[in-house]
DNA sequence: ATGATTGGATAGCAGTACTATCCAAGTCAA
DNA sequence: TTGACTTGGATAGTACTGCTATCCAATCAT
C-alpha cells in the first residue's frame, strides 16, 4: 500500500505520517523506485499505536519515540519497557534539592513506599509525582498524612495487581510489549474516567440539588 | 505588600504574576496612586491555588480563569463548582457522530453509568473520555467488555465516595469550594501517582530480573 | 506525452505560557 | 533637590510543540 492509502485507512493526513517517519516515530516503507513505497500492515498497526499515545494517553511525539526506541529493542525486556514507559509518561518534576518542605514531602512518600515494602526503582518519577501533590496539599492548607492514603493505596494495589495479572506469560514478546503500554498508558486513562464519575455521582447525590 | 514581595513570597517572577492579573486569574492590587498597588494574603493564596492548579493539575491557563470565575460567582454552589472543574479539565473530545464504533463505545459507556445507577450530566465530558478509551483499546485488540471495568468500578466508587465524604458540610463557602478543587484536581493526580507505584511494584515482583 | 502521484525536504503556522522591554509616574536616600 | 531606583501597566518578542503547506524532481498510469 502507498502513503495516501495509509493515510485513509489511518485517519491521519498524508503530511502527519511524513512527520512522524521524520520523528522517528514510524519506519519508512520498503523503497520501490526512487518514488515509491511500500507499507504494510506493520505500518498501519503502528500508527494505530502512536494515535493511541498521542490522543488517548496525551503523550508528547518525543516520548512517543523513547517508548518506541525500546519497543524496537529486541534486548528490553518487559519490566524495563515498564521503566521506559513510566518515566515518558512525565512529568518530570524538577526537584528543588534545598528546599525543606519539598524534602519532608519526598521523604513521606520513600517512607509509604517502604513501610508497604513495594519494590519501586528510587529514581522512579511517580515518587517526585506524588511528592509534589503532597507539597501542593500543604500548601493549600490540606494536610496529607500517611493515614489519609489508605484509600488510594488499596484500590492502587487492587488495579495494578489486576492489571499486571492480565498480562499472560506465554504471549509472544511484541504482543507482551504492547499489552504492558496499554497496561500503563490505557488503563491509567480508563481509571481517571471512571474516578470522576464516581465524583460526579457522589457529588451528585451529596450536593446536587435535585435528583435528575 | 508590593508586588516585588508578592513574586519573593510565590516564588514566582513578577512578569508571571502580572501575566496572571492581565489573564483576569488574579485581581489586581488595590490602587494606590498612579505606580503602586498594595497586594494582601488574598493574592498569595490565590497564586497557590494558581500554581497547584497548573504545575500539579497541568491546567490551561484559560482553563483555570474559568474555574476562578465560578469560584467568585456566589450563585455558583458546590456542585455546580464540580461540574465547571471537571469540564475544565478536558481533554474536550470531539466526538465523530458517524462512525459506528464510537457510537458502540459510548453506548457503553452510557449503559454502565444506567447500570450502575450513577448520576451523572448525559453532558459529562467523562463520558467521552471513556469512550474514546474503549475505541482506543478494542483498536489496538485489546477488547473491553463492562465485566472487565470491574475493579475500576469498584475502585472509582470506594474513592468518591470517601473523596465527598471528606467535605465537611458546615464549613465556609470559599473553604468548601477550594476543598471541592482539591477533591477533583489534586486528589486525581494522588491515585495516578500511586497507580503508577504500584504498577511498578507488580511487575518488578512478576517480571523483575533480581530483588533489588 | 502528459497529468497526477509519490517520496523527500524545507519552511511556515497556530496555540500556549511565559519573558523582556519600555515608559511615565512616583519614591527615597543623600 | 536631585538622581538612582521601583512600580504599574502596556506591548512586543520568545521558545516549544505539533502539525501543515509548499516545492521539487522522479516516475507511474493512461
């Protein structure tokens, strides 16, 4: 197939698919003549993919290209495409290293982590990630203790062994691959949809005023 | 105080801050003469507000004006303040009224919110957002049926509820209002931060080389 | 042979969130 | 009083991101 018939059955303009074989986000075709191209169904699979990073998981172009860099990588395993993953999904919080309050918040969270005894990688963003709410929190005069996370850890712990334990051990490794970025990126997106409408109804019901 | 004071105490320039006031997110100091403007407890507490809804929430700027308009509405209630935020929060998914998936995905989507028994505006900007997860999900063959959103149900609920609970009704309007952002903005960004925790510990434990 | 299409390169554009400069009016130390 | 400095307010410019638009020569279909 060649580019403008990719470009129909993707949805996507001939110009955007350029773009990201420039980025590096797509393979070129298999050059036929100095004008043509070939694509296959890889192409439009992957393309499949890039749009669901980009327009369901938000993620930028050049985090797209670090998650297919490793994707390509036949030495990355599942647990690092993990890594590889968590740490593209940003945001990358810049930790200002003096500051005392952004340290007893950093603190908190490597302490939860441990008094819970998960195996997280120390340089893993998410701690930084939850640091800096925390921070926020108490800024805005919403104190976080430990004991308020309760919540948040059970149903954490519920989804992530949930979603770790859909991951089949005998898929071949490119659909392993793929099952752990929906795992990470997907599924984060389907568990903030369904959180705010359990606000939206709880809300409903506690302050709504009336029943519609 | 001066707003030479008011970036020290921020922590943010004073071309940022009044960037803000000319963006209508922050009001202006009270006049006092022609080249000064005294600026009280008020304004840092709303460049707090300010900077944990863009830095930790990740808000558009003009996301967070209308936010700040309904704050300042005093017919604005609670929950109305609810349904502002959420639609604040985008993404705004523009829905393709054609195509036949996405009517399928949203009409499962809708079905669950019935099934459930939820309340929630048929408007909600939720809605599509799931929506537009399933049609990512069951494109990449990954299909989605309403039993597998189970424990994301189960954890949606457990957290709004508690997240509601938590807003105490006798407290002072501004005082519940800010609770009420809270809830929705950062207390979001908190489940996403240990999701990705906890992820990471399920499948270092399932997929991990070594303990480490 | 001729008009359309293609791959490939380069340049341009729109949106967002700042950031820098400028200016006249006012303040304050000397 | 004078002269360096600060302020509020306005305007213009910048950096980044994610596309689009245009161009060109080669080449394919008719």
């Amino acid at each position: 197939m060649r580019i403008s018939e990719l470009s129909e059955r993707s949805g996507l303009p001939v110009q955007t698919i350029k773009y990201y074989i420039r980025e590096g986000l797509l393979p070129r075709g298999t050059a036929a003549g100095a004008t043509r191209a070939e694509y296959g169904a890889a192409h439009l699979e992957r393309l499949r993919l890039i749009r669901a990073l980009r327009e369901v998981g938000d993620l930028p172009v050049a985090a797209i290209r670090r998650i297919i860099e490793a994707l390509e990588d036949p030495s990355v395993g599942l647990h690092d495409l993990f890594g590889t993953t968590q740490y593209a999904l940003g945001p990358h919080v810049a930790a200002p290293g003096d500051d005392p309050d952004w340290r007893a918040a950093r603190a908190d969270v490597d302490a939860l982590i441990t008094e819970l005894g998960w195996r997280v990688d120390p340089k893993a963003p998410a701690r930084d990630l939850l640091a800096r709410t925390f921070l926020a929190l108490r800024g805005l005069g919403f104190p976080v203790g430990l004991a308020d996370l309760r919540p948040y850890v059970d149903a954490a712990v519920a989804l992530g062994e949930h979603e770790t334990g859909m991951l089949a051990e005998g898929t071949p490794r490119e659909q392993a691959l793929h099952g752990m970025l929906v795992t990470t990126v997907l599924h984060e997106q389907v568990m903030i949809a369904l959180h705010r409408l359990a606000q939206e109804n709880a809300s409903a019901r506690r302050f709504g005023s009336s029943p519609g």
